[in-house]
C-alpha cells in the first residue's frame, strides 16, 4: 500500500505507579496528514450505498420529498469512478439504482440517471434494518479493496424484524463497511440507531426537521469522499501477565471498542478504527500490568496503528505506553490532565443517557442528580455544544455544585438531540495539558 496520509501516534500519560500499583491509562493521539488527493481527481477506490427507509410512516410529502432531495445531493457529492447504489428499506431492501443488484460507476450520465430513479420512489410496508444491512453487505461483496460507506436513513423503530435478527445482521456486516446512521422526525428509537452505527464505526444524530436532510447527506458523502485508506486498526500488544482492560475511542466520539479485538498473534490484537482522511482522534487505553517493585519500568503497552490485517497489514504509526514504579508520592499521584479529561467526557455521556431514562421512566430524584453531574462535567470540560443542549432539558442553578430543576415541558427533538450527541467530546482546552 502507498500514497497514504502521514500518520502519527502521540501518547499522554503519567508513567508512574506507587508500589503495587497495576493500572496504566494512557491517551493515545492519532494524527493524519497530507497524503494523496481525495478530490475529484483521487484515484482512491471507493464505494457508496445510499439506503432510504421507504417504509409507511416515510409517506408524509415533507418527509420523502426531503429524502429524495438528500438522496440527490448524496449523488452529486460523488466523485467520478466512485461505485456506488441507491436503496430503498422496507420489510425488505430493494434496488433504486440501479435495476440489477449492483454498484454503478458514477460520472454525468449515471448520476442523472440515478437521480431520475430517486424521483420515482414510494413508500409503503415496515421497518427492518438488519435486512437492509446484510442487503448494502452483499452490494459491497465485490469491491473489498475499496473503501466502503452506507449511508441509513429512518424515520422509525425497527419493527418489522426480530431484535436477534438485527443483531447477527450487525454481527455478519460488522468491520466489513461504515454506516452512518441518521433518523428523521421524532418516531425512531435512540439507542437502537446507536447501536448499528457503533457496530458500524459509523456516526448517528438526529434531523429532527426534514428540510435539514439534504445538507446533512451533502456532508456526510463529501466526508466519504475525502477518506484515503480504510481498513485501519489499532493493533496492541500488551506484555505476559498483563492485561488490556478497556479501549475507547474518546473524540471525536466516544466509542467502546474493546470487545470488537480480533487476535492479531501472541499477546496482541486489532481493535478496528475504519477509514481515514486528513482528521485526527483520540483513543483512551487501560492497561493492568503485574504489579512491581519500585525503579522496575515496564513497556505496558505497544500501539502500532496498522491499514489491513493479519501479517501482511502495513504499519503506520507506533507510540508505546510506559510504566515506572516509584516512591515518590507525588509522582505516582498526579493525573494526567488530558487522561482527567476524556474520562470526565466519557462519564457525561453515561450521566446523560442514564439521567434521560430515568425522566423518561419517572423517577425524578435519579433524573436531577444524573443530569446534574452531567451540567457540572459540561462545565468544567467546556464542552458548550453539550451545555446548550442540557439546558433544552433542565434549568440550572449552578453549573458549579449541579444544581438543576427538570423541565417539566421538554421538546422531545431537544431530549433526542441531547441523547443522540451524548457522546461528541471536546479536545482538552489549550493551558489544561
């Protein structure tokens, strides 16, 4: 593999433990930079499917005349030679564009084309995901060198397919593509979409107004487009007798990964991280190590970032992750401010989910505190998109102490959006590393 961006691992962490200790956190910044071009001209391979729910609450005028208009700005957010499909989600999944079960080029002609067969979409049946997944799956089938993205749009609850269905659909499609999940209105369930775009590596968020969809397909697809490898993967070694307790990713999301490792050969795995453009993320690594005696260092981890798998996967970047055991209090007691900082974001996320559940289950005691913890972590983060969004929810007090009062009328778009972008972090504030 060549012409591939300049990648580099930087890694944060306070190496040293007192005596006895035995958990390592680290911070392990992923950068990539220049590259080959992802514009019009790139040579990069590529593959899109665009998959619209056509099911019968899509039939609202407002709501399919804004999917065809998304689906048509996804078309000419194409680059030419891209391959790519348009898919219509029911009970079933069927061809849009085009007629065979197929991906086309795209140029002038096939983007017409394609366009010209979103028009003529109709919606009617029922909801169910899983089929739509493993359907884009076996569109993909030929196009493995490719980077390959879906796109899923709903507007509802997948009703229409067991819940185990959708999981061994998610379990079958699972590090074989990127879907980026969005629902439209209100009538669509949080935690269900989540569920598909972090088996996915993809993104979810919600368009509560459906005259916002054709901006939000632009980005998405022109996001794609300015991808250069995929297939990537954190590869980490720990040593004998050591152990790899969590990985997360942590910006630009949070995103558990541990329990996607594949065994990549003695005391090490693959942990995927999908396709990369010019971006950069951050991933937060514990690590519990034998204990040891003090002046004792350790190599506590190994992070190479690799494109591929198995022996033939070409290695990008490396950073190692590093413990010393020490007598000095004062060493082994400080925190590193950006390890302080992503556990604090990843705490909001859960304060947030868990707190919207209480409200929505009644138990009004557990909802102010949870929501409350999560006004203070806002705060002190400065994590302002999240703040406004609690705000919609709660009236604060203090920001200080997470002194709240729930809202007693909430829009449910406002309590969807706080729960669908729980998880967006912040990078850590500049004079706070």
């Amino acid at each position: 593999m060549s012409d591939l961006p300049d990648f580099t691992v930087n890694v944060d962490q306070n190496r040293y433990l007192p005596e006895g200790g035995r958990e390592v956190h680290a911070i392990v910044s992923v950068e990539a930079s220049g590259g080959p071009s992802t514009g019009p001209t790139s040579n990069t391979a590529a593959a899109e499917v665009i998959i619209i729910d056509t099911s019968g609450s899509m039939s609202l005028p407002a709501k399919l005349m804004a999917a065809k208009q998304a689906a048509e700005a996804a078309v000419d957010s194409l680059r030419d030679g891209v391959r790519f499909a348009i898919v219509a989600g029911s009970n079933s999944a069927r061809m849009i564009y085009p007629v065979e079960h197929r991906l086309m080029v795209a140029d002038a002609e096939t983007r017409a084309n394609a366009k010209t067969a979103v028009a003529r979409l109709d919606a009617a049946g029922g909801t169910a995901m899983g089929r739509w997944l493993r359907f884009a799956d076996d569109l993909f089938a030929e196009h493995r060198d490719a980077i390959r993205h879906a796109i899923l749009l709903t507007d509802g609850k997948n009703q229409h397919e067991m819940p185990e269905e959708l999981d061994a659909a998610l379990a079958a499609c699972e590090g074989r593509f990127v879907c980026d999940c969005r629902g439209v209105g209100t009538d669509w369930d949080v935690s269900e979409l989540r569920k598909v775009a972090s088996a996915m590596l993809g993104s979810v968020d919600i368009v509560a107004d459906p005259a916002d969809l054709e901006a939000d397909f632009r980005a998405m697809t022109k996001a794609t487009m300015g991808k250069a490898v995929g297939g990537v993967s954190l590869r980490v070694w720990t040593p004998q007798d050591a152990r790899l307790r969590f990985i997360r990713q942590v910006l630009p999301t949070v995103d558990d990964l541990t329990a996607k490792r594949t065994e990549a050969g003695p005391q090490q795995g693959d942990y995927p991280v999908g396709a990369w453009g010019v971006e950069s993320r951050d991933y937060h690594l514990c690590v519990e190590v034998p204990s040891g005696h003090v002046g004792r260092e350790l190599r506590a981890a190994w992070v190479k970032l690799v494109a591929g798998s198995g022996a033939d996967a070409e290695q990008l970047a490396t950073g190692n992750v590093l413990a010393e055991w020490t007598d000095d209090e004062a060493l082994s007691t400080q925190i590193n401010p950006r390890v302080a900082h992503y556990t604090g974001q990843q705490e909001l996320a859960v304060a947030i989910q868990e707190g919207l559940q209480a409200r929505k289950d009644g138990d009004v005691e557990t909802a102010t505190v949870r929501l409350g913890r999560a006004v203070v972590l806002a705060s002190e983060s400065g994590n302002e998109p999240i703040a406004e969004l609690l705000n919609k929810v709660v009236d604060v007090v203090d920001p200080v102490t997470g002194t709240v009062r729930l809202r007693k009328h909430v829009d449910k778009a406002d309590e969807m959006s706080l729960d669908t972008r729980s998880t967006r972090t912040v990078p850590t504030r500049k004079g706070k590393v």
